[in-house]
C-alpha cells in the first residue's frame, strides 16, 4: 500500500471519510485518496482490521484516522463525523462505500421482511444516513464531493441476482442523482460508481478458478475488477479532475453493463 502523495497530488490538504475501509474495495479506496494527499478517516466496525489500513497509510507516509461505529444509526454518525474532524478537520470527500450482500439470492415469495430490511438498511438506509451527517457541514462550508456505491446489479436484474440487494443499490443510484441536483448549488458534487465483480480477497478465496474464468469470458474487457479499479474512479470523482461532473453512475465494470 503506497501512500505517499505523489507531486501535484490531487486531494491535497483535503479530508475524506470513507466508510466501510478495513477491508477490500473501502480499504484500496482510503490508501488511493491518501497517495492523492487526503488525509483519510478509516471506518470500519472490526477495530483490528481498520487500525491495520491506517497503520499502512501511515507507514507509507498518509495522514490517517480510525473511527469506530454503526452507519445506520444517526447517533453513532453524529459521534464519527465529530471523530473525524476533531482528528483531521472538516470532511471535504464522503465515500460512502459500507454495503454488503446480507441475503442469499432465491423467490422473492421465500424472502422474509426481516432480511429485506437487512438488505436495504444495509445499504441504502447507511448511505442515506451517513450523508444526512455530512451535508449539512459541508453546505455550510460551500464545497464538498461524495461519492456513493452501486453495483452492475442494480441494472442488470436476473433470476439470480439478489433481489433485495439489487433493489437497495438502484434506490443508492436514484439517491445520488436526486442529491446532485438538490446539492449542487450549494457546491456540493455527487456521483456514484457501479462495480460489477471485483477480485477481493474474500472474492478471490469464495469463487473457484473455473467459475472466475466463466465470468471473464462475460466481460468485454477480458478480466475482472480489482480494488484498485473502483479505487482509481473515486479518485477522479473526489478530485476537481471531475469537477464539472455530478449526478452520474460510472460503471466499473469491463464493459459488461452497456446502456
């Protein structure tokens, strides 16, 4: 993990909050923004893992931070944005990457209401949640970037995709576009990146070499994602390279989600 701000570095002197960063895509994305200059605000909920992504930035020569909590709860959100400023200063970028796949795909019929709403709290409810704790700093300030996760399931519904995670990430992708337009003039930008399958090591570990081989063969761009891959969009979108760009998806996704 190279953390050290290259000359001419894009986020210099800039915060950012990246939520859900001890591991895989959030992790890759928190080292990228401080190689850019960011100072960044490690989040996880497993305080090992998100002392083990500071300490690397800071081993590289990063400014970063941890903080510790629930982002579908206001006051925990409250608790870290305070954290983060009291520790780096007044968040300039909001990656808000926590999400997950908690329900296994199957019939919308044997879904229960309890694992629809793990899905959509996880997801959706946390981005709506943590940005309604960051924009009001930021409004206030005049200035401000977020950037919110999707996924090439929201667009691509099948049989086998999971349903309520599908539907809880196009819900992210409506989100964005809304707070684009009801933000931007007061400075603020926002836009959403869309992967599709990303080698994560828990990914690389969970699909056998034969079924990775399968999924490339979908894909334009011959290969899957890396963390570095979503990492390099949110790059752009954090930094002024993206500055007249707001209320867009980027797919990130070799070509497979075309539209």
């Amino acid at each position: 993990m190279n953390a050290v701000a290259r000359p001419g570095a894009l986020l210099d002197g800039r915060v950012a909050w990246v939520t859900g960063s001890s591991r895989g895509i959030g992790a890759a994305i928190a080292a990228a923004l401080a190689q850019e200059g960011a100072a960044v605000a490690v989040h996880g909920r497993d305080a090992e893992a998100a002392a083990a992504v500071r300490d690397r930035i800071v081993a590289a020569g990063g400014r970063a931070a941890v903080v510790l909590g629930d982002v579908t709860e206001p006051d925990d959100i409250e608790r870290m944005v305070g954290e983060v400023e009291s520790q780096l200063g007044p968040i300039d970028v909001l990656v808000a990457n926590a999400g997950g796949n908690p329900v296994r795909p199957g019939l919308l019929e044997d879904m229960t209401v309890e694992q629809w709403r793990s899905a959509v709290d996880a997801n959706l409810t946390a981005t709506f949640a943590t940005i309604a704790g960051v924009l009001p700093g930021m409004k206030q300030r005049g200035s401000g970037a977020i950037i919110t996760m999707s996924s090439a399931a929201a667009r691509r519904p099948t049989p086998q995709s999971p349903v309520a995670y599908a539907a809880a990430k196009a819900g992210i992708e409506l989100l964005t576009k809304w707070l684009a337009a009801e933000a931007g003039p007061s400075g603020i930008r926002v836009n959403c990146v869309a992967p599709e399958t990303i080698l994560t090591e828990r990914n690389q570990d969970m699909i056998p070499a034969e079924i990775q081989t399968q999924l490339i063969a979908t894909h334009p761009v011959r290969r899957l994602g890396t963390p570095q891959d979503v990492a390099d969009a949110c790059v752009f979108l954090a930094s002024d390279r993206s500055a007249w760009t707001s209320g867009v998806v980027l797919d990130v996704a070799g070509g497979s989600v075309l539209r």
